[in-house]
C-alpha cells in the first residue's frame, strides 16, 4: 500500500502512519482491507480511502507571583497564563485567550506579541505564530503552532476593586487555536488573587445613672486594628435589652436609627489605626441589663472574633420620697409616698428615765383619716419615736423615715 503525496496533513510512508492520523470509518482496519486493486499499475497497487484529521491538544496553565497572593483592595496584580501545543497536529492560527474576570476585576493591559482587549469584564487576547518551516525546498513562513511549541508569555495586569468584597478573585481563561482540539479537559485553567482583609474591632461601656426610669448612656468604640485602610462602609447593631428603648446617639459621622429593640448605625470606613465612639442614650426600665453589639463592613474580613463586645451594668432603684416627720409628733400624717406606695406609721414611746414606783405614763395614739395623732400621758417626760415605711416596688426602693421627740407631759 502506498500513501500518495498530496495527502495533508503530513505525508505518510505506510499504512501505520495513516492510523495514526485518520478517523476510524464504521471500524474497518484499512491496513487489512482493500479497498481498490489497479491491475493497470505496475506492479498492482492496492489503494484505500481513509478520513485524516488534525488534532491539536492545546493547554494553558494559570498562575503568579507570590507577591499576588493577597493584594491590598484598589492595587494590582498580574495574572501568567503559560500556552502550549501538545500535538499531534499543527495549531492554526489565531491562538486565542478568552476570559470573564470576575465582578471587581478589571483589566489593565496585556503583552506583547500577544494582541488584548477588554469589553467589560470579557477579556480576549489572540496571537498569530510565524514560523519558518524547514526541510523543504524553499523556507516559507507558517501561521502555526508546530507540536510541542509553547506560545510566548501571556500576562495580564488587572486592577481589584476598592473596598475589597470577597475573599479573593479566581481569574480563569480558556486557549484555543484553528484546530480541532480532541482533549479540552486541559484548555482552561485558574489562578486566584488573594485580598487582604480589613480587621476591626468593638469594645462597649455603660455611663449614667442607669436608674430605673431614667435614662443611661452606652458607648461603643470602633477600631480598625488591621493593617489596610478599609474604604467600605461600617455598620454597628446594638440589640437593646428588653426593659431598655432607644432616645438619641451622638458620634461625629454615625447615623443612627431603631426598630423596636434594634439600634442600627453607620460609619465611613476607618483608616488603619483610627477608631470613632458612637453613645446610645437609652430609657431605663429593667433591674439588671446586659447589652450587646456587632460591628460589621462591606469590606472583607477574616477575623470575626473582636467583632461583638457586650457590657453588663446593674440598674438601681429609684429612692421614694414622703412629707417629712412634723416637728411636733402630736401629729403625723401617714397617706403615701410621693410614689404612691402606702404608709405603714409605726409609734414606739419610752419614759426618759424610769418610773417611780407607782406612776404610769404612756402613750395614746389614735389614727383616723390617714392622720396619726399622738399624746402624752402621765407625769413623766417620754420619748417618741416614729418609724413610717413603704414597700419597694421594681422601680422604688423601699421607703424608711424615723423621727425621736422628747415631750413633757
């Protein structure tokens, strides 16, 4: 069998080397088969028909340089893209690269010999090889890969978005050429760049009074202890305790606002280093409280754990207050606190030295529309002592007055 010489790609000196490039056709083996005897050859040549194809294997390899692997939001970073054809077939020419880089990417330029553009984030660089084929009579240029070339260094310089939203941006494109390519499994490849992460920090106290019914202060300080500036937007939540409901804030750029039980506020980000307070004024109606928050950004960040901070204070009660113990205690008045908590009126009298023998002196106290009365009787001069109480309420504490008169008979 012979191969006859215009047969392309390639020229074949036997029946193997038209295996090795031909399509297999309803599974007949050509080298077994014959297709056609010319007896008018001489000698006889037996020819067959087979199906020859071509079949480029391209591959591209994504990676960088280690300085890529976390890039501070808003710098850039250079994406290498290594091509090559692993054959068996010439590559035709245009071998392209296409990409999408991903949402905070965008694309700076590509290299030479290489040709790039960009529209939007669809990124396509083409090249056209120039090679001169030898073992031929006359050397003429080629526009192909030849098996087993590399094309040359394909870089992209792309810039990342300021703030940093994600973790990192896989970058990923795809290579191909004018010839059929049985094996795209190794057609595209990734490289992901890395984003350094902002890191913040919450610390949180309790200031005021926090006495039941009026009104305590807590203080939240945001810190930025991360080593880039964070240029995305910072968000602080404070769940205020049941018992507790927002007034006012003050703080130099935060912007605060309540649904129910949920204080939400808003900073610029921070520059590295700096920090900025926030004070929640809030009404006081719970014994007891404990307070936390979160801070949060757009930007992203790894450690979470300095993220929330709480604060725990111990409300106290309100005093209650009453007319104060006459001068005079022939008569006390009893009625309420000021609070409205009922007034137990307790009288304890005393002689002042002690009795003779025989004599008898005391106390008659009488009670009548809310009024004590008290008298004195017998010869000796007593000691008067008036204890008024009321009970404590959650919000009150519980109520003591006393009074000591000394009263001649």
């Amino acid at each position: 069998m012979t191969a006859a010489p215009w047969l392309q790609p390639g020229t074949y000196g036997n029946c193997a080397s038209f295996l090795a490039k031909m399509t297999p056709n309803n599974g007949v083996d050509y080298c077994a088969t014959t297709k056609e005897v010319s007896v008018t050859d001489s000698p006889p040549v037996a020819r067959a028909t087979v199906d020859v194809v071509t079949d480029a294997d391209m591959s591209i390899a994504a990676s960088h340089a280690a300085q890529f692997d976390q890039v501070d939001p808003g710098n850039q970073a250079v994406v290498d893209f290594a091509v090559k054809n692993n054959g068996p077939s010439d590559a035709a020419s245009p071998i392209t690269v296409k990409g999408t880089l991903p949402a905070g990417v965008t694309f700076v330029s590509g290299t030479d010999p290489w040709t790039c553009s960009a529209a939007g984030q669809a990124v396509e660089c083409s090249w056209t090889p120039a090679y001169t084929k030898v073992g031929v009579s006359v050397p003429a240029p080629v526009s192909s890969l030849p098996p087993g070339e590399s094309a040359p260094p394909l870089s992209w310089t792309v810039a990342t978005a300021k703030p940093g939203l994600v973790a990192s941006y896989p970058v990923s494109a795809t290579v191909a050429s004018g010839t059929p390519d049985s094996k795209p499994a190794n057609n595209t490849s990734t490289t992901p760049i890395g984003v350094t992460p902002v890191d913040l920090a919450l610390a949180k106290s309790g200031s005021g009074s926090f006495a039941l019914g009026e009104q305590g202060v807590w203080t939240l300080s945001a810190s930025n202890v991360g080593a880039i500036d964070d240029a995305g937007l910072m968000t602080v939540v404070d769940t205020l305790p049941a018992g507790s409901s927002f007034v006012s804030s003050s703080g130099e750029g935060w912007s605060c606002s309540a649904s129910g039980q949920t204080v939400t506020c808003t900073h610029a980000g921070l520059a590295k280093g700096a920090s900025s307070q926030v004070s929640l004024t809030t009404q006081i109606d719970k014994v007891g409280v404990t307070n936390e928050a979160t801070v949060s950004t757009t930007s992203y960040e790894k450690d979470l754990a300095n993220n929330s901070a709480s604060a725990t204070v111990k409300v106290r009660r309100l005093p209650q207050t009453a007319k104060a113990l006459p001068a005079s205690p022939t008569r006390v008045k009893a009625g309420r606190t000021d609070q409205g908590q009922k007034l137990k009126t307790r009288v304890i009298c005393r002689p002042k030295k002690s009795a003779a023998a025989g004599e008898v002196s005391f106390c008659k106290v009488t009670r009548k529309a809310g009024v004590v009365r008290i008298k004195v009787k017998g010869p000796r001069t007593m000691k008067v002592t008036v204890i008024q109480t009321a009970k404590g309420t959650p919000r009150y504490k519980r109520f003591v007055q006393r009074k000591t008169w000394v009263v001649k008979p």
